[in-house]
C-alpha cells in the first residue's frame, strides 16, 4: 500500500468483520459449548464443598494468602506444585492431541477469546441488525440515533466484560465474603485493579480487537500450524467440486463448464475472522466450520451435494479427489500419533490420581542450628538444636508424636520445657491445615562418632494415622 507521499507502507487498514447470522450443526455446537463453558466459569466460585469447619466451603479456591489451592476433595500446598505443573503438562498435551486430531477446534469452540467474541458479536446483532444493517449503519453519517445504538452496545459489552473481570476475583478469596466487601469498598485494592484491568482487556479485545487477536496477537495460531499433518481434521474447500466458480445462470447456461461453487459468498459473510476459506488453509482459519453451515445450506437450496467445505484431511482429500469413498472419522481420529498423545496425557493423570491417593498427610523437615552446631552440657553430654516443621495437612486438629531413628539412647525437649523433661519421644498437637513450628533439642552421651546420621520422625497418633521422616545429622566435638 501506497502512503500520500508516494513510499510503501506496511500498514494496512482493518477491515470491519460483520459476521452473518446462520443456522446448522456447528452453530449449534458453538452455542452449546458457549452456554458450558459461561456457566462454568461464572458458576464454579458459588459452588459450596463442605471441608469441616477448619477449612473453606469454596469447592474451587486458589487461597494466596493461605498458600493453598483447593479443587472439591483436592488440597494442593505449596511443596506440592508439582501437581499443578502436571496439570499444565496435561493441558499443553490436551492441546496437541486436539490440534493433531481436529485442526485448530479449541480455537474455534473454547478459546476465551473465541468465546467472549461470540458472545459479542451476538449482542451486536441484536442491537444493530445482521450483517447488511451493520455494514449500512458503519457506513451511515454520526447522528443521535447511530449514537445512542453505539452507546447502548457498548454499555452492554461493558456490562458484560465487568462481569468477565468480576467472576475471576472470586476464584481467589471467598465469593459471598468478597462480593459483599467489593460492593461496600472495603475490599483489598488488588481486587478493584483485576476487575479494571480484565473489563478493560475483554471489553476491547472482545468488542473492537476481535480477530486481529487471533490473526497478529496470538502466538497459538503458528505453533498449531507446526503441529497438523496430513492426517489432521481441518476445515476444507473442496476446489475439485468447487471449481470453477459461477452463478446458477452460468452453469445452466455452459452444462459442464462450472462446478458446485456458485460464488455466492455465505461463507465468507458468516466467516468471524473474514478469510475465505476457498483461498486454503491460512492462519485466519479459528476452524469454528461455520462456513460448513452456511455453505451446506446453500447447496440444498440449489439441489447440490452437501460437503463442498467439509470437515476433512488433506489425505481424503486427494483420495476423494481420485474418486475414492470418505474413511469414517473414527479411523481418521484413531491414528499412532494421536493415540501417543493420548497415551502420555493419561499417563500423567493417572500417576497425578495414583500420587494424590498415596500421598501423606502429614508432612515433617528438619533444619540443624549451625552457630553453635553443640553444645557440651554440664553433664557430659552433647546437644544439638534442630527447628522441626511438623506439616498437618488434614482440615481439623492432629495429636502428633515426634522421635527419632537411628539414634540409640537419644533425649529429646523443646524450648518450651525443661532439660528435666527430656524423653525419646515429643507430643504435640499440630492445629488444622498448618504447619506447627518446633525448636528440638537432642542429647547423646559424649563418646562417639563424631558424625551420625539419623531420621526425625513423626506419627499420626489418631485414627486415621500417618508418618513421614526426614534425615538429619548429629554431630560431636
């Protein structure tokens, strides 16, 4: 493109996207994925989960000030995140077992961007017309009526994406406790400044950035094409049929001459980023087959085969090119490379399952006083002083006794109680979901080796039990 001055420019204006209204299969799938996905993410700081009365009722909370993430039955702490990483693992995975199988369908149906663009365009079409009448009313001159149109849109996008900002606090703190200080000012400044910063992003990201987000600001689009291969599901137009294009008068006219294709454009007009897919594979394609609907339709109005942009591979696609009959999708979807994919991604959900049902509950470190690292006593003997965490990651009060392990004769007490008190065990009571904080003193004659390693450990002493260790050492002169 040319600028005034006459040097190249490598700008390009946009082009507004009106996306038309159509029925069909995939319509109906993206309005169902639409309705899961909103209720989903607006509904799950609501649902209560009973954890007894020393922990939180929110079925899903990422508590920070506590360190804790719970998910219904699942308490995730802060030495534990590790299974969180592993639930990122599973997502990057999902991603390429669904990219490999269907092409770019989470960008088409679950993306946030998708989803909320949707949503968008659909208040637009309600306040503004289809496709014609909004192309008419950008066009048309301002005045009082175009005004309050545009104001009235936008006071619902805004409505929408303070909603969007508003839900995401309240995965993070109790959802009644903070609604009620949000509305009575008296919550934490952190939470006023998301809800600002997430209204403001989904309000023009959504409303007005639409899809140059995913078409120049999304890094996904280019990894996904790195990912598809011939066997890879993706929205196609079938040009062998299509081509060469013309209306329904030309065909009649030239028998033989014309294809399927009668060039009417429904699916570029329904197209949410504006590409046509008759052009080919290109990033622009979210694969949300919307063009499959409006094209499908058409052909039943003139009394042609359905499919001419169709769900398929690049192999059927010169196989049915050369005559040959479509294969199931199931054969399609079940291929090596996207059973490994499945085979990784439930490999690391099921050892996450088997790890969260093994592991302990209660939890025990240990850390040596380094100035003095001993102590001689007045006796003889020789102390050393070691800070013990005793970790109880149940949500009510444990009796816990801690000992030690290969350390034949040793006495034990704390800070908190005299050397008279000194006994090979300590009890202790650890209060629900935290950590209780021990200054340990351990005594052993003076005579022997200068170095001994042993193990702290710690029982459960209810009924529900439990142990942990953890090694140390203890030193002489």
């Amino acid at each position: 493109m040319l600028t005034p001055g006459g040097s190249a420019s490598l700008y390009e204006k946009r082009k507004g996207v009106y996306p038309k209204a159509v029925d069909g299969f995939f319509r109906r799938l993206k309005w169902a994925i639409m309705a899961v996905t909103l209720a989903i993410y607006w509904g799950t700081p609501w649902i209560r989960w009973d954890r007894g009365p020393y922990a939180p009722d929110q079925a899903v909370l990422v508590d920070l000030a506590n360190r804790r993430f719970y998910m219904f039955d699942i308490e995730i702490w802060p030495h534990e995140f590790y299974y969180v990483a592993g639930l990122l693992i599973m997502a990057g995975i999902g991603l390429f077992l669904v990219t490999s199988a269907v092409g770019r369908a989470w960008c088409g149906y679950a993306c946030p961007q998708t989803v909320w663009t949707d949503l968008f365009q659909h208040v637009e079409r309600f306040m503004d017309g289809d496709r014609n009448a909004q192309i008419r009313l950008a066009k048309a001159p301002w005045s009082l009526g175009k005004l309050a149109r545009r104001l009235a849109k936008w006071s619902v996008w805004l409505l929408i994406a303070f909603l969007t900002g508003g839900a995401w606090i309240f995965y993070y703190a109790d959802a009644p406790t903070l609604q009620q200080q949000f509305w009575t000012g008296t919550a934490a400044p952190a939470a006023y400044i998301t809800v600002a910063v997430l209204t403001a992003t989904t309000f023009v990201l959504g409303g007005f950035m639409r899809e140059q987000v995913c078409i120049y600001m999304c890094p996904w689009p280019r990894i996904q094409a790195a990912m598809l291969d011939e066997r890879s599901l993706i929205v196609t137009y079938k040009h062998w049929r299509g081509e060469k294009r013309g209306s329904l008068k030309k065909a009649e006219a030239h028998p033989g001459e014309y294809g399927d294709c009668i060039d009417c454009n429904q699916c570029v007009a329904v197209c949410p980023t504006g590409i046509d897919i008759r052009e080919g594979s290109q990033v622009g394609c979210i694969t949300c087959a919307l063009c499959i609907d409006a094209c499908d339709k058409v052909m039943e109005q003139v009394d042609r085969p359905r499919g001419l942009i169709d769900y398929c591979t690049e192999e059927d696609a010169e196989a049915e090119q050369k005559g040959a009959a479509p294969r199931p999708v199931l054969r399609t979807l079940l291929r090596p490379r996207t059973i490994a994919y499945f085979m990784v991604w439930s490999g690391i959900g099921v050892a996450m399952l088997f790890a969260l049902g093994a592991r302990t509950r209660v939890d025990i470190s240990a850390q040596q006083d380094r100035n003095p690292i001993f102590v001689r006593l007045s006796d003889g003997t020789i102390r050393n002083a070691y800070t013990v965490k005793i970790r109880n990651m149940e949500a009510r009060p444990r009796p816990m006794e801690v000992g030690v392990e290969g350390l034949p004769g040793a006495q034990l007490w704390t800070d908190a109680t005299a050397r008279e008190q000194a006994a090979p065990t300590l009890s202790t009571t650890v209060p629900a979901d935290s950590v209780a904080k021990l200054r340990v003193f351990v005594a052993l004659p003076g005579s022997g080796d200068a170095r001994q390693d042993f193990h702290f450990a710690v029982r459960a002493l209810d009924k529900e039990g439990g142990a942990d260790r953890e090694p140390a050492r203890f030193e002489r002169p």
